[in-house]
C-alpha cells in the first residue's frame, strides 16, 4: 500500500555521517541502529514514546539552526542532521542528571538495582561527577509494599513513567499511577488498594532505577555475581524467552527476553516468580517406597527395582494394558520421549495421557495448519473461541492487546465476558457446542460467525487464525474437537492455535503421550484417555504411573479418582508434594525447572532449549533418566542417558524433527528456537545476543549460550543445514470427526442452572504451594450467579451457597452476583476452598447444578 | 449503594453526557463528589472510576494533582493564609503563626472538631488587602491576629453562613433552577461535527484514490 508520498528510506547526518533511516522512526532508533547509543530513561522500545524524562536531548537542525530536542520523541525527516556529541549536549545532559540526583538518595550500596542500574551507569558516563546540591533531599517512608511481590522505594523513583505506562498500555491494569505534583509526585495505588496485576514484575524488570524492587529478589544477590542462561518458561505452553539467572548453585530471578516471535521481553507474574517454589521443603527429594502402611526413603536403586518388580507383576498378572501413564505435559521433550519409548515399547502399553484437561485433541491440532503467534497478530481477523486468554496463556493477552492498537481484529466467541471481549470488535456469546452445531446444520451463531470472518478472510478464510481452547472445563474435550475441526472444513485455508495451556502439552502430543498416537505425530489404533484409564483403575487392577500430575485436582469426578487412586498401585514421578503422593506406592522426585537440560515445545510447536543451571535438589533426576533406569531395570534397551543424543534420536528417526538440531536451538541463529515441522516460513533469524534490557550500555545482554558455559558446534558453520526446506516433511492427518450431543449440551433442566467451569492464573497448583508469596495469591474458588438466583434463595454476595451437581454431590463454596452472566448459567471459578470439578461427571455432555443456601 | 446520593448521581450522568469522551468529566465529577461530600472520599473516587471508565488509581492520580481537589477530610472552612510577597511584608508569617496558635493545628492540619483546615497559600489575588486569607475561597483582609480570631469566632457561630458556603459547594453552577445541560444542542452539534468529519474523510479518501 506504500504510494509516492512515503520513501523507502530517508537519509540524516548522524555526527556528521550520512545514515539511512526508515521513514517514521525515532531518531533515537535509527542512531541506535547505526551504533550510536544515545542516553535514555523514560523510552522503552515496546511502549509509547512520551519524552518526560529528557536524558536524550540531542542537537537536531532545524529552520532556525539547532536546537536540543528528546531524540525518542522526534521522527527522522529527510536531510535532518543530529549531533548526538557537542559541547551543547553534553552540557544538557549534565544538567538533566543533576537534576534528577537532587532528590535521588544515592543509597546504591543497599539498592538491589546497583550494578544494572541505568541510572548508575548513565552518570558515570554522561554525568557532571559532583553535585552542586546541599540542601536536604526529600524523605519518605521506606519500602511501600505495593502488593505481595512488588515494593516501591518513592525516593528511588525519577518519574519515567515506564511503570505506570506500562500498567496502562501494555497490561490495561491501571492500578498504580502518578499522584501529587511537583517534587511531591509518587507513584502510588489507590488508597488501600493493591497493584494486583498479573503483569506487575515487569515493572519491575522495567523500572530504571531500584524504585520498584520484587519481594523474591530483594537483597538476595548483586548482578555481577549472577550468571544466566536463556531458557523458556514451562509456566504454561506459551513458552516465553526469559533468561534464567543463578547464583551459587541457586535460581535466584528470571528476567524476560525481547523475543519478537515470542513474549517482547514480557513475563506474567506466574511465570516470573515461579522459581520461588524450587528450593521449597514442599519439593520431593528422596526415592520413597511404602512399606506396609508408611513411606520410606529408599535407595534409588531400590526404588526403581520396586517399580521393576510392579511391572513385571502387573504385565504377567494382568497384561501390559493394566499399565497407564497419566501426565508428562510438563516434562521435557526427551524425558517425554523417553517415558513414550518405555510404555508403548519397552511395556507394551498403548495408555499414555499426558492431556489431562481434556483440552483440544490432539487428532485436531495435527490435522489443522497451525499459525505462529505472529501470524495470529498479523491475521486478517482473528477469531478467539478459547478459555480467558489472560488466566490461560497471560502473556498472549498483553501480545493481544498490543496487536489490536495496531489493527487486529478479534471476534470472540464467549459466553462469558473474558479477559478479551474488551478488546474484540464482535462477541458472539454463543457455547462452543452450539456454534459448532450451528456451523455443520446452520443457523444463526454460524451465519453470524461466518459474516465476521468472511468479510475480511473471504469464504475459504485465507489470512484467518483461530485460537480454540477449553472455555468450559465441564465440557468434553470432543466438543473443543469438533468446533475446530468444523471450523477448519468451513474455512480450508485458515490457520489454528489452540490454547491447552500446561507446559509443553504440545510437545507431549508430538511426542506420543496421548491417545491414538506414537512419536512424531504418527497415528496408532485409538486407546482410553485419563477420564477412562481412571474408571478402570476404580475396578480393576492397575499400575498408575503419575507423572507430575495429580488426578484428584485436576479430573473431575474427585470420587472416582479417589476410589481409583486407593485401588491402583501407584507410581508419582513429580518434584513437588500433591495430595496424590498420599496414595503412592513409589515416589521417585524428578528435578524441576533448571535443574535439567532439554527442549520443550510451545503451543506454535516451537522447539526452544531449557537451560540448566544447577544440579537437581537432593536425590532427584531428570527425567529422561528416571525413564532410562526403569528400562535398564525391566531388560529393555537401554535409552539413552542425555539430552543431546535422546534429541539426536529423535530428529534422526522422527520426520517431525528432521532437520533440527539440538545445538542449533541453542544458538544465535536461532534464539527463538524452531518451528517443527521446518516449513518455509518456521524461522526467525537471529542476530546475535539480545539486550535484557534496552536501556543501558552495558546493560544486560542476553545469554547466547543454554548451559554452563558450552560453546556451539554450529554456531561458525553457517547456516544450518536444511532449515530453509521446502514444504513441511509431516504430512497432516484427515481432520476427525466428532459425535457432539448438541442437544445434550444446550437443554435446559428444569431447576437446575448449567455450570460453566473456568480457571485464574493463580490456580492452585503443587508448585504455586510450595511457593512462599505466590501462594498467598492463589485463587479462592467461588461461584458467580444472577442476583436474581441469589436473592430467590435468600443468600448474600460473598455468603456460602450449596451447589448439587446431577449425581447429587454437594459443594459449598463462596457465591458473588454478577449481573453480567447470561441466562441460564452459573460461572464457577476454579480455586483453592473449594473442588468445583467433583460436580462434573465424567462423560457427560453439560454439567448441571441447582443453587441452594447453605 | 452507590457513593453519590441519587440527585448528585444523576447530577453526575448529566454532566458525562456533555463529553465526547467519559474520562473528559473526570475533574467536573471530582467537583461534584466534593460538594457532596467536602472533599473525595475513597468511595466517591471509586464511583468516578466507574462513571469515567478508569481506574481509581487514575482518579486518585488527577485529584492529589490539584490542589484544590482534597483527597484527605477537610474542615467546613478551608481557611488559607497568604505568605507571598505582599503579604509576607505585611505580616502575613506572624498571621500564619498566630492562626495556627489559635486554631490549634500546623498548616494542612485540620481543627478536632472538624470546622477548620489551615493552609499556607501563595498569592490569592487579594494583594490589596494584605495580609490577605481566604475562606473557602472568599477573601478576607487586612487581618490582624484579632480580625482573624474574630473570624474564626463568627464562621463557628454561622454568622457568615450566607456569605462562606461548607467547602465544596459549587456556587457557579448550582442555580435556581439546577443546572440546564442544552443536551439537544450539544447532540445537534455532535451530530454536525460527526458529519462534517465523514465529509472531510470522504474527500481524503477520494483525493487519495484519484493518485
Ligand atoms: S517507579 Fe521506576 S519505572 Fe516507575 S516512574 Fe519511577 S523510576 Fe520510572
Ligand atoms: S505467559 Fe506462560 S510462558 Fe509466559 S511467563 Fe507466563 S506462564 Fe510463563
Ligand atoms: S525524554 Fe527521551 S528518553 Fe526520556
Ligand atoms: S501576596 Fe498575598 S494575596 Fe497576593
């Protein structure tokens, strides 16, 4: 769309050489560009310039000669000069630190920003090196706490405005701002309030000066003493680039990598602070196997030979198919591998469910084309059928947000308001059942759906993404399967992401470790998933492998997963304490997030490396290599015993990974890892180490390198070999076909108010428990209801209420109104308090509960 | 329920309906809440956010901006003393001294019983008659320390009731009759603008699409 009045280029004089600039660019950018950094505070490259803070005064011509001008406010124009080093700049620059040190108490000594500090390092280069000020310096009290994780030192504070913009702009949770005037001014909540934002470290990580610091971090370690490595978060399957930084052996703060495929440079909070939990008590250390009634810590050995000895009985007793794993989507991609290697070969045993949400199946997603996260920002409309983004996948809504300012356009297809529906163009408050009923026999949810999309994707949906996810945990998964699988027949060349948010559930399904499919999305004879291999294990007997699951939180039916749990022989291979382990015949502590190297896949299906930074806490191992000792143990061939040769393995002997290698993933040619399988347009190409922060120089740089110090084979050979491929090597499946009781899903019962389940990011989880401040934050359960519904039972908002589900379970949980819900429904919100999902029964097509008083 | 009483409330939606824009009502409606209440209670701030489409971090941020929006309780009387120039030579720092002598409290304080805010002001305008103090924004001056405590003593007893409204009172646009809010016209106007701006975009697009 570029017409004459817009040049491809535009040309300054940049300290009295000629450089070019693209048009519109901040003068600021395009000198960066050529090398020249020019001091800054208040610009941050991912927000909106604002110009407050004046530190990037360079000399710029003009009609009436040259002028200082804040040169990350100012656009480059065609034949403007800049001197970014003359006396008079200079001396500007000397003034705007002066100033911004009269009020600044200089107590680097204890701030945890000395050694980063831009604020620091820019005075020593660019400052006048003595103060003329003696008067006394303002005062105030001393750290405000302005939420569980953030505290503000008001004094530290330069007014740049990063934070607050960023609470506005970049997270729309306005909860801090500027109050008072003039040298009064302080960033502060609203009186009594928390800055409860999901979002609030990066204002931390953004902040620059030690104003805002994080509770975690606070006086833990100086930046010159941490050593980092690039890693991904296994948070949820967003998988953002973050840089984990050590100290000693020990995770102490993981920071955000402007990764533009990825998360520009943004963590949730979830994400950010998750590494609390490692160092734990809560964390298992030791092998355990039960003797009579108790748990006792066992040797490795004797642990893994007690599992030995419960395969081999279970396989001669009963046959390999009494052997299920339930779990894994937070292993790593080799130790997945791995334990898909030992159940379907070494065990013989086809059940493996590492989906145990009952997301989007597994048969959909291979058989959609998948989008890339900036595919899904750049579409021509982007259709959002999925659980509330922000609670699912946080750091998508702030990408979301970001992309709408610049034109996306969001349908969202909700019964409930979300997270998104502010940011939508449209909201179809239709079920994902219903509009997938309307979309195959037609009615009004498709045709309004369908004049949506097609007025800008055009009937075969070219340049459409769809983002489908679970958006009621009471539903099967098969409805979520057949909304995308209708949706991808109605419109063929529209692309997919689906939002199964735990860790690497992706790669899990690549990998084999859900029902119907072997490693390399390679389909096998259909076999049960969770909800079944759990009813059996209520009857029958069986061996029940956990791996970092626990059934009783996250299935429905709790008193079925309590009746299988009892009467099943079972194995937990988890880091962190859950109530599952008080059913545990074997526990076997896997090593957590760092502690272990491997790749994990995201839900684009991009491929990054984990890095490792310390060894696994007491006894625990990784586990590739938990897979690899039972197999020794069993007689099978032994696997293999590192990360580098299991994914060797894998890119070797699976199309799906052919042509990646594991030292390309960590290299700068690829710092945002691969999209599997290589298509033409699957990578990003790298340009080097990435600042952390862009603000400083030095500053921080990224790591290039995933591991204690190891350099990269690939990293001089050129360009990787075969990463440039044609068309994908991997096949798609046929999209499936679901059987969807449309009516079941959509009758009303008489009395009876169908349940919509959701959940927050602060769910509660083993690991958010173990996790001394974030697990004040999680989540109570609580059920929303029409005021109208509360008064009829005479309950008030925020009174307990009695929910009874279809097969008569009973519930009391915390009832709020909410004059938003359609009709008809309840929103229950999944937490701690309260188990919403024993009201769900396994199978059934609508969960129902009446509402009573307490 | 709400922080407003019901005709402040509807106060309140009438004068959101003169904006294009709801946050534009944002310091309007903090008068508003003011006059209701003497200065800006939490809830009130918390009803604003509401009614404007903020946050109430937002709404806390404008109004502890201005100085005559209180975020914290003030008396009936905000009495201002003046100590610029004019007044400082005429005695306007031993008037301040002596004020907060009389009334008990420091400059920003407020009187126990909830009557009297004291502040130190910079010029108020009232130079003539210094050294000059302000009573919720009426002048009075030249005050001696007597004058001063004679007026303090007649404010207590409601002698100036007429004359000195309770703080807060928007006496500009409080009338007879209520406020008149012109809504056809403003609508007829909107409308116009509206139009005229489609005009305009048209022909830009036009110009564009005939290069
Ligand atoms: S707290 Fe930090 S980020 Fe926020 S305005 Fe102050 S200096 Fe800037
Ligand atoms: S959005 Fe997901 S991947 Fe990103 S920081 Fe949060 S939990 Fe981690
Ligand atoms: S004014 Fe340019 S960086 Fe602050
Ligand atoms: S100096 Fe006091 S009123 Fe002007």
């Amino acid at each position: 769309m570029s017409n004459a009045e817009t040049p491809a280029s535009v040309h300054i004089t940049l300290d009295g050489v000629e450089i070019e600039a693209k048009p519109g660019e901040l003068i600021i950018e395009a000198a960066e560009r050529a090398g020249t950094f020019i001091p800054r505070f208040c610009y941050h490259p991912r927000m909106r310039s604002v110009g407050v803070c004046r530190m990037c005064l360079v000399e710029v011509s003009g009609p009436r000669g040259f002028s200082l001008q804040p040169s990350c406010y100012l656009p480059v124009a065609e034949g403007m000069q800049v001197v970014t080093k003359s006396d008079k700049v200079k001396k500007a620059q000397d003034g705007v630190l002066e100033f911004l040190l009269i009020n600044h108490p200089l107590d680097c000594p204890v701030c945890d920003k000395g050694g980063e500090c831009p604020l620091q390092d820019q005075t020593l280069a660019y400052g006048p090196g003595e103060s003329r000020f003696v008067e006394e310096k303002r005062h105030w009290e001393k750290p405000i706490e302005i939420s569980k994780l953030v505290l503000l030192d008001r004094e530290r504070c330069i007014q740049c405005d990063r934070c607050t913009r960023f609470a506005d702009e970049v997270a729309r949770d306005a909860f801090i701002d500027f109050a008072g005037r003039g040298d009064n001014t302080e960033i502060s909540t609203f009186p009594d309030r928390e800055f409860t934002s999901y979002f609030s470290g990066n204002t931390v990580q953004i902040c620059p000066v030690g104003a805002l610091t994080a509770r975690p971090y606070r006086f833990k370690a100086r930046p010159w003493d941490l050593e980092e490595a690039e890693s991904t978060c296994t948070q949820c399957s967003l998988g953002c680039r973050m840089a984990v930084q050590f100290s000693r052996g020990e995770v102490t703060r993981f920071v955000g990598i402007d990764s533009d495929v990825v998360n520009t440079s943004w963590l949730c909070d979830l994400g950010r602070f998750s590494y609390e939990a490692l160092d734990s008590d809560k964390r298992l250390v030791e092998p355990k196997v039960r003797y009579r009634s108790e748990m006792a810590d066992v040797s490795w050995r004797d642990a893994i030979a007690r599992v030995g000895t419960h395969i081999r009985n279970f396989t001669s007793g009963h046959g390999a198919g009494s052997i299920a794993f339930l779990g894994g989507a937070g292993f790593t991609n080799e130790g997945i591998y791995s334990f898909v290697k030992l159940a379907k070969t070494a065990i013989g045993t086809s059940l493996f469910d590492a989906d145990i949400d009952g997301g989007v199946p597994a048969s959909v997603v291979f058989a959609t084309p998948r989008a890339t996260l900036v595919e899904a920002l750049e579409a021509k409309v982007l259709v959002v059928a999925s659980s509330d983004v922000r609670e699912e996948l946080p750091v998508l809504f702030l990408r979301l947000n970001e992309a709408v300012k610049k034109g996306l356009r969001i349908i969202e297809v909700s019964e409930l308001e979300t997270s998104i529906s502010p940011l939508a163009t449209e909201r179809l408050p239709f079920s994902a059942a219903r509009l997938a009923a309307s979309l195959r026999s037609g009615g009004a949810a498709a045709e309004r759906l369908a004049a949506a999309v097609n007025a800008s994707a055009g009937d075969a949906g070219e340049g459409a993404v769809f983002l489908v996810g679970k958006s009621n945990f009471a539903d099967p998964s098969a409805v979520y399967g057949s909304l995308a699988s209708v949706c991808s027949k109605k419109w063929p060349a529209a692309k997919f992401l689906f939002s199964n948010s735990r860790a690497n559930i992706f790669g899990a399904m690549d990998l084999g470790a859900v029902p119907g499919w072997l490693p390399g999305r390679v389909a096998a004879p259909a076999s049960d998933d969770a909800r079944e291999i759990i009813a059996r294990a209520a009857d029958e007997p069986m061996l029940l492998f956990l791996l970092g699951v626990d059934p009783l939180a996250d299935l429905p039916d709790t008193a079925l997963v309590k009746a299988a749990l009892e009467n099943a022989t079972v194995v937990v291979i988890d880091s962190f304490e859950n109530s599952a382990t008080d059913y545990a015949d074997v526990i076997l502590p896997l090593a957590a997030f760092g502690e272990s190297a491997g790749t994990t896949t995201n839900f684009e299906g991009r491929v990054t490396r984990l890095g490792q930074v310390t060894v696994p806490k007491g006894q625990a191992k990784p586990d590739y290599l938990i897979a690899a000792e039972i197999a020794r143990e069993i007689g099978a061939p032994s696997g293999r015993t590192a990360p580098e040769a299991i994914f060797a393995e894998m890119s070797g002997e699976l199309a799906l990974y052919r042509g990646v290698s594991y030292a390309d993933l960590a290299s700068n040619r690829y710092p945002d890892g691969l999209v599997v399988p290589l298509g033409r347009k699957a990578i990003s190409i790298g340009s080097g180490p990435r600042k952390l922060d862009p603000i400083a120089t030095p500053g921080l740089i990224a790591p290039y390198h995933q591991g204690p110090a190891k350099p990269f084979a690939s990293e001089e050979a050129g360009p990787a070999t075969k990463v440039d491929g044609g068309a994908p090597s991997v096949s798609a499946p046929n999209l499936p076909e679901f059987t969807v009781d449309a009516a079941a899903v959509s009758a009303p019962v008489e009395g009876r108010l169908r349940l919509l389940l959701t959940r927050r990011m602060y769910r509660p989880t083993p690991q958010l428990a173990a996790a001394p401040i974030l697990s004040q934050l999680t989540a109570q359960a609580e059920v929303r209801v029409a005021p109208a519904t509360l008064e009829s039972i005479g309950a008030a908002d925020g009174s307990e209420v009695k929910l009874t589900g279809d097969h008569g379970v009973e519930v009391l949980v915390v009832a709020r109104a909410d004059k938003a819900l359609p009709e008809g429904v309840v929103q229950g919100r999944l937490g701690k308090g309260a188990n919403l999902l024993q009201l769900v029964r396994s199978g059934s097509w609508a969960t129902h509960v009446k509402v009573g008083s307490n | 329920m709400g922080a407003f009483s019901p005709e402040m409330r509807e106060r309140a939606e009438n004068l959101l309906t003169l904006y294009p824009k709801r946050r534009s009502a944002l310091i309007p409606l903090c008068h508003l809440a003011q006059e209701q209440a003497g200065h800006l209670t939490s809830p009130l701030m918390e009803e604003i956010a509401e009614l404007t489409g903020v946050t109430p971090a937002e709404v806390y941020g404008t109004a502890s901006f201005y100085d005559m929006l209180h975020t914290e309780q003030v008396g009936k009387f905000l009495v201002g003393v003046c100590t610029n120039v004019a007044c400082l030579l005429q005695g306007g720092g031993e008037l301040l001294e002596h004020a907060e002598a009389s009334l008990g409290v420091a400059a920003g304080g407020t009187t126990e019983d909830e009557m009297f805010t004291l502040e130190e002001v910079e010029c108020v305008a009232h130079c003539d008659k210094a050294p000059a103090v302000q009573v919720n924004y009426r002048f009075f001056g030249p005050l001696t320390g007597e004058s001063f405590d004679d007026l303090i003593a007649k404010l207590r007893a409601g002698e100036y009731d007429g004359v000195v409204p309770p703080h807060g009172t928007l006496t500009r646009v409080t009338r007879e009759n209520g406020i008149e809010v012109p809504l056809d016209e403003v609508l007829a106007e909107r409308k116009e603008m509206d139009r005229a701006k489609a005009e305009r975009k048209a022909a830009a697009e036009a110009a564009k699409e005939g290069n």
